[in-house]
C-alpha cells in the first residue's frame, strides 16, 4: 500500500521452456505495462507466467458504496425526493453495476508497481526453488535405482557367452545325435563370434559416465534442466543398444524396466530450469 491506493499483483505460472509473460493491468495504469513485463522478464527465466495487477483504492479513500449513498441522498434533498432509503434498497444497489474507481496513478506509481511485482516474482521464485529441491531428490532416488538395474545388467551379461555356448552344443546333439559332440575349434569360434556381439563393455562404461555427469550437474546448483534432458536421451541410445546386442530374456526384461523408469526420470527432468 502506498498513499492512496494499494498494488496486488497475482502471478500465476505453469512449466514450459522459455519464458513467456502475459499481463494484465488496469487501463489506467497501462502506461506501465512494458515496465511490468520488463520487472518480470528481470526476475524470471522460464515458464508460462501470467500476471495480473488489481489497483485498489487505500484506506483514506473512502468507502465506494458509501459514497454512492451519500450521492443519492444529496440529489434526493436537492429534487425534495423523500428519503427512504432502506436495506433492501442497498442490497440492490451493491448488485447494480457499482465500479470501485481506481487511483489515477502519481509520481510514485511505477515506483510502488515495481516494488509489488519484485515482491510477487521473488515469492514465485522461492516456491519454485522449494519444487526444485523436492524434484531434484526424486530425480537423484531414480538415478541411483537405474544404476542399480545397471548392475544387474551387466551381471546378467557375463554368463551370456557361457550359457551360448552350452545351448549351441545342446542344439548340435540334438540335430546330429550321431555327432555328440561340435568340433572343439568350430564351437571356440561361434562362442568367440557371439561373446564379440553381445559384449556391451563400451556402453556400460559410457552409461556410467553419464550417471557421473548427471551427478554432477545436479550438485552444480545452475540452471540444469536441459543439460539433463539431453543426458536422458543419451541413456535412452546406450539402453536401446544394449538390448539390441543381448539376445536374452531376462536382459531384455531388465532393459524394459531401465527405460520404463528412466522415461519417469525424463519427465521429471523437464520440470526442471
């Protein structure tokens, strides 16, 4: 409140990439819309915000519907109307179309409109920094069970070799049952040639550097969310591959499970700055 009006600014935002704003203000106090969205724009990074300005008169102003009363009963003496006024009559005057006069602004004007909207954007900044420490806890929680499920994974592979080489013999006994066993040196290369296909080294290597690095842009502090965008979409390639070279069913349920989290992980992020 300053002198004889009162400044409410609302801000209300959803999530989205850029920053956009929208204001809205009393028409005569329009002349400082561009001052409004360049306060806003100062405070703010991101988001689809919306911003509306309610210009009240202040305490000395008086009482609107008083006023009127006052006016009626002023005219009524004049025209040597009765007055009988009664409490019907103000019930049906508060429900006529009484506009509450607002404050044509002054010298302080832009002044106190700056002060309100500073305010407004520094509480919505504050709400959204306390989303952001909840968000970033759900989002490191699912990172450290996705690295969880990564071990698995890689255990998982380990045995891939030996338990192809026991099906592919198996298989060659029951084609050729004449022959119980595949030649030693034929049986070295298919189980050499199949461990070379499925061996998904380089991708749990690079899977961990990007836990590392979303590890790290999470303890920055900084704006993270883009950069975490795209580390997800790089755990979506490495997670693809991995299930393309290993023919296993168990593998291939964990790598369901890895992306089905991992697209939670995703959506997450971007609510993030």
């Amino acid at each position: 409140m300053l002198g004889a009006y009162t400044v409410t600014v609302e801000l209300a935002s959803v999530n989205r990439k850029q920053l956009d704003v929208s204001v809205w203000i009393p028409r005569e106090w329009q002349c400082f819309e561009s001052v409004a969205l360049g306060v806003l724009r100062g405070k703010l990074a991101r988001g689809a915000v919306k911003c509306s300005v309610t210009i009240a008169a202040g305490s000395t102003a008086g009482d609107p519907l008083a006023d009127s009363v006052a006016n009626l009963r002023e005219t009524a003496r004049r025209l040597g109307i009765p007055d009988t006024l009664t409490v019907t009559d103000l019930l049906t005057l508060m429900s006529g179309d009484i506009r509450t006069p607002i404050p044509q602004p002054d010298a302080d004007a832009e002044a106190a409109l700056c002060a309100a909207l500073s305010a407004a954007a520094d509480c919505l900044s504050a709400m959204r920094e306390h989303e952001g420490s909840l968000l970033e806890k759900d989002i490191r929680d699912r990172l450290s069970h996705l690295r969880d499920m990564l071990k698995i994974i890689q255990l998982s592979s380990r045995d891939l070799p030996a338990i192809y080489r026991k099906n592919l013999q198996q298989r060659f006994r029951e084609i050729l049952p004449q022959h119980p066993e595949l030649p030693a040196d034929i049986l070295a290369r298919e189980a050499a040639l199949f461990a070379e296909r499925c061996d998904i080294a380089e991708e749990i290597t690079r899977l961990h550097a990007h836990f590392d690095h979303a590890d790290a842009v999470l303890k920055d502090g900084s704006p993270c969310g883009r950069a975490l965008d795209f580390l997800c979409q790089e755990f979506f390639r490495e997670i693809n591959t991995i299930g393309s070279k290993c023919a296993s069913d168990e593998i291939s349920y964990h790598v369901i499970e890895f992306k089905t989290l991992l697209e939670t992980v995703r959506e997450q992020v971007q609510n993030l700055e």
